[in-house]
C-alpha cells in the first residue's frame, strides 16, 4: 500500500485498474451500423382476369381495392430492397420501413395494411400506366401482372401473388395523405435478418389493403418517384472476425496509464 496523507490503496489492485483501462482504450468493440435504401424493384399487381396490366416503371404504387371507372378491383403492391451491402453474419436489431400516401379517394376511411414476405421472384418491367396510374397500363417483360410473375410465361401459383399468409407487419392507413410507418418489430427484424442470411430468398414483401370496401385504395411513391419513395431503415451489427480486426497504435492516454500499470508492477516488486 502506498500514500503520502493517509491514503492507501493496494498497488496490485491499482495495477490491474490501470491496465484494463489501458487495454480497453486499444481493443475495438462492436459498433452498430445503418442501412437506408429505396426499393431496388417494386410494381403494382393489378386485378383482371387477362392478367396484362402492370406499372414497373410509373411514379406510383396501389394497395387496397378500387371502384369507380377503375372498376370494383384490387390492387397490390411489391417491393424489394438490396440489402447487399450488409456484410454476411451480420445481426440486425431493428427495421422500419416508411411509405408515402400521395392520393385517397373522395369519402377515404382508414384501415390497417398489412405487410406479407413474398415467396417467389418476379419482375419490374418497362410499363408505365397514364394519368393518376390506378387503371395500369400493358404489361411488358419481365412485368409482374395479377397472373404473372414474369409477363407472359412465368406465372404465379395463386393468382394475386405467392405470399407469407400471416403477415410480416400491419400499420395503420389514415384517411389523408401523409406517411404510413411500419414500425420495428419482431416479423420485419426477422424477415431481413433471413434475406441477408440467404439473400437468394430475397423476394421482398407485398401490400394488402383493405380489399372488402370498394373505392378504399391508396396510391404510394415509387423508387421512380425520389421525394415519396418507400425508406427501409435498418439498423445492424456487421459481423467482425477477430483475425480481421484492426489493433490501433497506442497513444495518448493509452501509453499513460500502461506505462503507469508497469511501474506499479516494478514497485510492488521491488518491496516484495
């Protein structure tokens, strides 16, 4: 023990305080990361029995169930995310995915869309529907349409969409225009967390809307249209490998307190 005024305090155990401080100055610790990114593919499945409507290339997305000239229709909307960037074995602690209401019919009420992981590829082609883009426009290769995967010879097994039945997420759908926010929860962490194990199970997520009241659909941005857009947030801890990871130079107050531990350890040796 050591003290010039009556303070005394073990030199071993000062010495073992000052190199763990020492030494977590040095070793690099785990550290979280954020992804934002817009869809890489997205398109609008359009009701109709010759499945030949599609929108890969238009401003807009639809969910929900439409009526007037449209007719009394259903539309859905997919979406995908590259999620490449997320080095593989990384662990992803939360996901949020925001979509941009820019049009409601006249009389809208609201409801909860539900968010359903996709379970086959399909594509985004060069269609884009006219107007306000509700009526679609001709499907071209590689569209999905209402029937197809890939206009005109890859089709889906169930007409609508090939789809988790229970649902990833539900957000609720307001009667206005505004954002709709599906917040971070254990289905959306799970989902991208088993695409960036297995990217090639990647085939995004489809909206359903309220498809039982007629006249109730919602038009979204999308990846065409920048300022509305759907965002996916996901925050992860990229996987380090210890034989990866860089050892900084020690400096400033990391060689202080190590040259400190050592000079302790010599003095307590020296009395011993």
């Amino acid at each position: 023990m050591f003290g010039s005024s009556g303070f005394r305090f073990p030199l071993r155990r000062l010495a073992r305080l000052a190199l763990i401080a020492a030494v977590s100055l040095v070793v690099p610790s785990a550290f979280a990361d954020t992804l934002v990114v817009a869809p890489d593919r997205d398109n609008t499945l359009y009701e109709r029995a010759a499945g030949d409507l599609s929108n890969g290339a238009g401003p807009s997305l639809f969910f929900g169930r439409t009526g007037g000239n449209a007719g009394n229709v259903r539309r859905r909307a997919l979406m995908r995310f590259d999620l490449s960037s997320i080095p593989p074995g990384s662990v992803v602690n939360s996901v949020q995915l925001t979509l941009e209401v820019d049009l409601v019919p006249p009389g809208a009420t609201g409801f909860d869309v539900a968010l359903h992981r996709v379970l086959a590829d399909w594509g985004e082609g060069a269609s884009v529907a006219q107007g306000a883009g509700g009526a679609g426009a001709p499907a071209v290769a590689p569209d999905a349409t209402w029937l197809h995967r890939e206009f005109d010879s890859v089709f889906w097994a169930t007409p609508g969409g090939d789809f988790a039945a229970a649902p990833t997420s539900t957000a609720p759908v307001g009667s206005g225009t505004g954002p709709v926010t599906f917040v971070t929860a254990p289905g959306l962490v799970g989902d991208v967390q088993a695409w960036v194990n297995d990217p090639g199970q990647n085939f995004g997520w489809i909206l359903i809307g309220e498809e039982s009241n007629p006249q109730n659909a919602r038009r979204i941005g999308s990846r065409e249209n920048a300022a509305l857009a759907p965002q996916l947030v996901v925050d992860f801890e990229p996987l380090v490998l210890p034989e990866a990871e860089p050892v900084p130079a020690m400096r400033g107050w990391g060689i202080a307190l190590l040259v400190l531990a050592v000079a302790i350890l010599a003095l307590r040796l020296r009395r011993s």
